[in-house]
C-alpha cells in the first residue's frame, strides 16, 4: 500500500500519494497549459524536466499561470 | 531651493549623474494600457530624456478603470491612446521628448519602433507578439522589461540578451491565451503594481545599476497578496531556439 507525502501546491497544504509525478499533479490541477510555469522549492522547472520529477515530502510546488495581458 | 529631480538624485546609485544620463537616454513603451501608461507616467516624471508611445488603439470607457492616462473626454472621443497618453505626460514633464506612434507592435514595423532605444518596456495585451519582440531584441541585443497583467496577477522579468534567459526560455512551448483578461478581467491595482515594478527596473537599465536587477522571474500575485521570485533553472536542456542559451547562469 502506498504512503502519502504532504506537499504544498499553490500555498496549501496537500496529501498526494509517494513518487506522484509532476506531470500527474499538473493533471490533477487541471493545469495543462502550455505557458505553464512550474516551480518546486524555489527553482523553475523546464517542461522536458516534467516526467524525471517524482514530488518529495514538504516540496513547496507552485502552478503558475502566466497573465499576457497588458 | 530643490529642483525637479532632487528627491531622487539623492538615492544611492542615482546621483546629478544618473540624472544626466537618464535626461540622454530613449525608452520604448509598447503598449499604452494599463500597464503602459503607468510605466510611461514614471519614466516620464523620472526624466527619460525621450518616451517613444506606440499603441494601435483608441480609449474606451472600459479602459478607464485601470489606465491612468486617460479620462472621460479621452473615452467620449474614442482618442488615440497614443496622442492621449502623450497629451498628458506632457502636462506631467514638459522637459520629456515625446514621440506619439498609433500602430500596432509587429514583425514588420518592430525595428523601426525600436530604432535609437535604450530600453524596451513590453505592456503589450496579447502573447505573440512579446515574442516577436523577444527575437527582435535579441538580434539587436537591446535590454527590455516584460511585465504582464490578467485579473489581480501578473510577472514581471528583466532580459538582457546574452547575459540572462530569454521570453522562450521560460515559455518553450510559446504561449496560448489561456488565461485572459477577457475570461477573469483586470483590476486596476494590479497593473499599476506590475507597471511601477516595470518602471522600476527600466530606470535601473538606464542608470547602469544591473547588480540592483531582477534576476529570475517575478510573479506577482494581489489576491491573496505575494510576491514569488522563481530562478531559472536548465540543467541537462538542450540550447535555447531563441537566444541558444547565450545566457550566463544567473546567482543561486
């Protein structure tokens, strides 16, 4: 049986079972846009990085959604 | 008795010198929204020796509640926001060379718009072309501040061809208008927040403080309020299509 980690998203709190992937917690989200910014613990993570990532317990993860508008 | 600029000559860094040099230098505004008119209110007030204004559109009452420059007679005329915008900085610093453009920021106009620049501030309302702005910056190697607004949101970056990521750094897979104002809106505060920040790091281009710069990518958020900078970061990437990676790795 799998544990979960508590991670935050978005600055709350959240229990996501151990080694989800990024490109899963993007899909949970509903966050899968192109322009999508992600960023774990500070550091912005390029797409092609999406999949090698598995979330670790007290990542901090933000889901940003750039504003092209002027 | 204090002159114009007296308050702030005396920050650190700015000086009668920063001053004249300021007073020397040419800035860009693409787009006179509600991100442009505020930046171009300040560097405007600041003494930017010339203010270049380039927007295609007219004012409208919808507009009022968030662009500074403008008033009600502006909307009931339908007034070029180009000339408007310059009517009014005008008023704010008669010492400025103001150069009202009414066109539309594209590749075929783009180094034109851009000619005898120091500086480009990107206020411009959709993706596309900021990133056709990325590539003529980055093949003229001119420095510009991109700064974006949707809803009480924005970020705010700083590209310096050759020294830092570029626009198709952070957005590889380009963008799509995913979350607009069209959708969420826009309120006024939120603009004049990423307008001022915008201002802020334009001034500092312009007055050769690049260690006081914004290294990574600003993300500002105003409802609930912060302020997030995230670094870049491209471990194991392949070269950037647009700069190559030109850039040098920016501070841990």
């Amino acid at each position: 049986m799998s544990e979960n980690i508590s991670i935050v998203v978005d600055g709350m709190a959240e229990a996501v079972p151990q080694g989800l992937s990024l490109p899963r917690l993007i899909l949970l989200h509903q966050a899968q846009h192109k322009d999508l910014i992600v960023e774990i613990n500070g550091r912005f993570v390029h797409p092609r990085e999406y999949e090698r990532v598995a979330l670790k317990d007290g990542d901090r993860v933000e889901l940003i959604h750039p504003a092209f508008g002027g | 008795m204090p002159g114009r600029y007296t308050m702030q000559e005396r920050l650190a860094g700015w000086g009668p010198e920063g001053q004249a040099r300021l007073e020397g230098s040419t800035a860009v505004v693409l787009g006179l929204g509600g991100l442009g008119g505020t930046t171009a209110m300040l560097l405007a007030r600041a003494g930017v020796g010339r203010l270049r204004l380039v927007d295609p559109d007219r004012v409208a009452l919808d507009n009022l509640h968030r662009q500074i420059l403008y008033g009600e007679a502006d909307a009931a005329q339908a007034a070029p926001k180009a000339q408007a915008a310059a009517r009014r900085l005008a008023s704010a610093n008669g010492q400025v060379r103001l150069e009202a453009v009414q066109a539309e920021f594209q590749e075929s106009n783009g180094a034109e718009l851009l000619q005898g620049t120091d500086v480009v501030l990107d206020c411009l309302d959709r993706p596309q072309p900021r990133f056709v702005l990325n590539e003529l910056c980055l093949k003229l190697g001119l420095p510009w501040v991109h700064a974006g607004v949707v809803a009480a949101q924005g970020q705010l970056l700083v590209v310096r061809p050759g020294t830092t990521p570029c626009l198709r750094c952070w957005f590889p897979g380009g963008a799509e208008p995913s979350f607009t104002s069209a959708e969420h809106g826009v309120i006024g505060p939120a603009a004049s927040v990423l307008a001022s920040l915008q201002a802020n790091e334009a001034l500092k281009l312009l007055l050769g403080q690049d260690q006081a710069l914004l290294a990574g990518m600003l993300v500002v958020r105003l409802w609930p309020p912060s302020f997030r900078e995230v670094r870049f970061h491209r471990v194991g990437q392949e070269p950037c299509p647009a700069c190559g990676y030109q850039a040098k790795p920016l501070r841990p």
